[in-house]
C-alpha cells in the first residue's frame, strides 16, 4: 500500500486540500505486456533523450509459443494527428534489424527487432510504435519517446513498467548505459533529467526502496554506476555540467533498491506552499515549497515561532505552531530555502526574507539534507485546551486523534498496551464526549517527548484517568512513538447502547 500524500494547494495564498498518492505518479499501466502466448521481454524502455547528430537504438524483443515467426512493424506518429501513425520503412534515415534466438526448454522463441534512427535531428523527436503480430488476433505493441535536444549532450533514457516520463535512470557514459546512485539525487538532479527529455516541468526522484513495482532493477542487470552524489546547480542544462561522474563508481548504498528513478511533471506546478506527511493525518509535516521553477523544502536554521506561524496561517491553521524533528531521512530534497525571516504579525510569506541555494549564497547554513523544516500547527481544540492535562492531536477532526497528556508539565504520549474500548471511554468522557470511544492504532502520525502512560486498566464506566490503575513512564523498552495510540470519540450514542 502506497503512503497518502496530503497537500495544501495555494493558489495567489488561497488554500484547498488536495490528496495524492505519492506527488507525480502515473501508476497505472500503459501498455499490455502479454497476450496469448505472445509476451514482451523487459527489460522496458519507455523514453529517450538525446543530443543532435547522434545515432538511437530503439529494441523491441518479445518471445512467443507459436510455430511461425512475429511479424514486426515500426511506425511513428504524425505531428499533425496524435492517432495517426506512419509506417517506417529503411533507408538512410533508419536502420531496422531483426535477430532469432534458440527456443528455450519451453519451446518458446525469442526475437527481437531494433530501430535505429541515425544523426538525430529535432523533428526525429516523437512518439514512435513497435506492433508485433502473430495472427490477426495476436497482436501486441510498445511505444517509446524520443526527444532530440539542442542543447542536451547526454543521452538518457528511462526503463519502466508503467507510463511515459516515469522510470529508473539510465544514462550512455564511455559507450555503455549505466545507473546512477540514489545517494544525493535530488529534485535539483531531477529536473535535469527530465528536461533531457523534454519533460520541462521537473519531476519526483524515487527508487526501488519506495516502489519496488516501478522502480527495480531490471532482470540481469550488469550495468555500472556512472554517477554517485550527483550534485547539478540550479541553472544546469544537461547531466554532464553535473558533479558526481566517475567509472564504474562505487554506489555508497549497495542494495539493489538504490537505483534512482524519476517521475518527471506531465504540467507545471503553481503551489507555493504544500505540507508533507506520510499519514492521512494533518495539520504537521515536512514544509515544502515551489520557488522559481524548483521544488524544495526550507532549511530549518534560524526558523522560529513567527516563521512557523506565518506557515501555519498560509496553510490554514491560525492557531500558531511549533518546528520540530520529523525522525525520517529526507532523501531527493535540498534545502532551497534558507535564512527565511519573517515579521512578527507576518501571513505570508511574500513578506519574509530569504536567500536561495546556490553558489552566491554565502551565509547558507544547510545543504546535507538532514536539516529540513517541519512543522506542527496547533488545532483550534489543541490551543484552547493548552491548560488542560489531556487532548487529541495530529488530525484536524476536533473528536479524533492522538492522545497525549500532560504529566510533570511536559506533553507525552500512551502506548497501547492493555489500552481498550473502557480506556478509550475515559479519555473521552474526559474530553466532554459522553458516549465514549474507540481506539484507534497505527492511524495516526507518531508523536514527540516522553512516552508517559503504559499498561493502563480502567474500570467499568469510569469517567477520570484517576479511577485507572496507571504504569507511568518514561522508560517503556518494547515501545517506540510509532506506536503512539488514538481515540475516535463519538459524537452520538452507539446503537444499543445505554447511557447512564
């Protein structure tokens, strides 16, 4: 199951809440891979970018169970009419061959036909169509996308298993195709790539480690690691005016999962602001921002309460908040924004100042990506019981949350141990909720500070945390904040039941 992304769009500082499953994924598949003993063989490449006067190589391979041969056809689309494909026929322009190997123990033949288009010019640049045939009613195809780029002398190109502009990384260094290791692949990086082919929006790093499905390693692959802690500047053209090149370079993380991918933006992005959090739960999260044409998060050095609460105001919460450490490693994102100072009554960010990343930023104090600003605004129920001993955080529903409670003047949280429906009911009824509750786990995001309550025992109907037999903490081995319990309370009497 894919993480939920939620994320607050703002448009001219009006906000909306918009969900994602994980920013820029295509996961839906394009293409069918096999059909009646006919099957592709990955693995698949579904974009190509390339420089001009060069020379590509598009491969179409596919196995099959039938007696006679596949009949292969190569076709590119028309500029004038995106259903209309021509045929393609050799000559000085393009070079088709086509190559058989042995049946296999399964009597399955193997073929494979490849397009090659040489010195590439701009108007090569289009989509272009393999259909393979058996019978009339056996016939499967692939598409590939071609962008020739003027000013792009690296040829890069994606393998995938889903959609066009979407796949792992591989770019031809020393006349060889080779990955490039996820180890200080940004967004930065990403919109490099993307732009060499022809997707000028930027786009999302990802690797195997976030969707194994997408982004794995292709079956048998040998190829090296051209690039490790790759490192382009924001102004960069092309991958090779990038830092991080090297032959065959030892990628720091040797897992398989590490091969970075890219799902490159289809249309260009207007937020300025958005909050991110792997939960369904908000108002807290890491902050990122979309700032002349890049995607960034915002160094948390020198932010305090009137950066956080001109953040919170634009985000829709004008409740105030708190910065804090959100305990995950934030790969693929440099800090874009740094120094941010805002006034202290400040609701927008239009009214602060910066400085950005990059080589005339002198006084920068964060680009090791370990520094991001996260955020947590407080909720209107959270502010107007910060005298009390007991609230709900993390959600934005006044009667469901995590539940903390004050003890020695300091916020913790409970574990769930022995925590039950007449525990929830407690908590509830504590909250002014008369009907009770449910627990809830694993719902929602962990919480900060000490662990206070473990191994808690409430009798029937109680109605103060006082009546239940408590084990207070702080030190509770077996228990982490992920595991942090909540409560839904309810709002109207649960059918059946009486109150008393």
């Amino acid at each position: 199951m894919h993480a939920i992304r939620f994320i607050f769009y703002c448009v001219l500082w009006d906000c909306i809440i918009i969900i994602h499953s994980y920013p820029y994924r295509l996961p839906e598949r394009n293409h069918t891979t096999s059909l009646s003993g006919l099957e592709f063989l990955p693995p698949y490449y579904s974009n190509y970018g390339i420089g001009q006067n060069k020379d590509v190589a598009l491969r179409c391979k596919v196995r099959t169970s039938a007696e006679q041969s596949p009949t292969f056809m190569w076709e590119k689309m028309s500029n004038t009419n995106t259903e209309n494909f021509n045929l393609i026929s050799e000559g000085a322009k393009y070079l088709i061959r086509q190559k058989k190997w042995t049946r296999d123990i399964y009597n399955r033949g193997r073929y494979i036909s490849k397009l090659v288009i040489k010195q590439t010019e701009t108007s090569d640049s289009g989509l272009y169509r393999c259909r393979v045939t058996i019978t009339e009613e056996v016939s499967l195809q692939r598409l590939f996308e071609v962008y020739v780029n003027e000013s792009s002398v690296t040829p890069v190109r994606l393998v995938t298993s889903t959609t066009h502009g979407e796949g792992l990384i591989e770019v031809f260094h020393k006349h060889k195709w080779g990955a490039i290791c996820v180890s200080g692949f940004t967004t930065i990086e990403a919109a490099v790539i993307c732009r060499s082919l022809g997707y000028p929006h930027g786009g999302q790093p990802w690797n195997a480690y976030a969707d194994k499905l997408i982004f794995r390693r292709p079956h048998r692959y040998g190829n090296p690691f051209w690039m490790n802690n790759a490192h382009c500047s924001l102004n960069a053209t092309d991958i090779s005016h990038c830092s991080g090149w090297g032959d065959n370079v030892e990628c720091e993380v040797s897992s398989i999962d590490f091969y970075v991918g890219v799902t490159c933006r289809q249309e260009p992005l207007q937020v300025p602001v958005s909050l991110i959090q792997l939960s369904q739960h908000l108002p807290e999260g890491t902050v990122e921002v979309f700032h002349n044409g890049q995607i960034g998060r915002i160094c948390d050095h020198g932010v305090g309460h009137r950066e956080v609460n001109v953040l919170c105001k634009m985000l829709g919460h004008n409740f105030g908040g708190v910065k804090f450490n959100p305990d995950v490693k934030h790969m693929f994102f440099r800090e874009l924004i740094q120094n941010l100072t805002c006034p202290e009554n400040g609701t927008h960010l239009d009214q602060c100042s910066h400085e950005e990343l990059g080589e005339q930023c002198t006084s920068c104090q964060c680009d090791g990506y370990h520094s991001v600003l996260a955020v947590r605004c407080w909720t209107k129920a959270e502010k107007e019981n910060s005298n009390a001993s007991l609230r709900l955080a993390a959600s934005n529903v006044e009667h469901e949350g995590r539940i903390e409670v004050k003890h020695n003047n300091t916020w913790g949280t409970v574990t769930p141990r022995s925590f039950g429906s007449e525990e929830a009911d407690v908590v509830c009824r504590m909250l002014g909720y008369r009907y009770g509750g449910t627990p809830k786990l694993d719902t929602f995001p962990p919480g900060q500070g000490p662990i206070w309550i473990d191994d808690i025992h409430c009798p029937f109907m109680a109605n103060d945390m006082n009546d239940c037999t408590i084990r207070w903490g702080p030190h509770f081995r077996f228990y982490h904040h992920k595991d942090d319990v909540g409560v839904k309370c309810r709002t109207e009497p649960e059918p059946g039941k009486i109150i008393h």
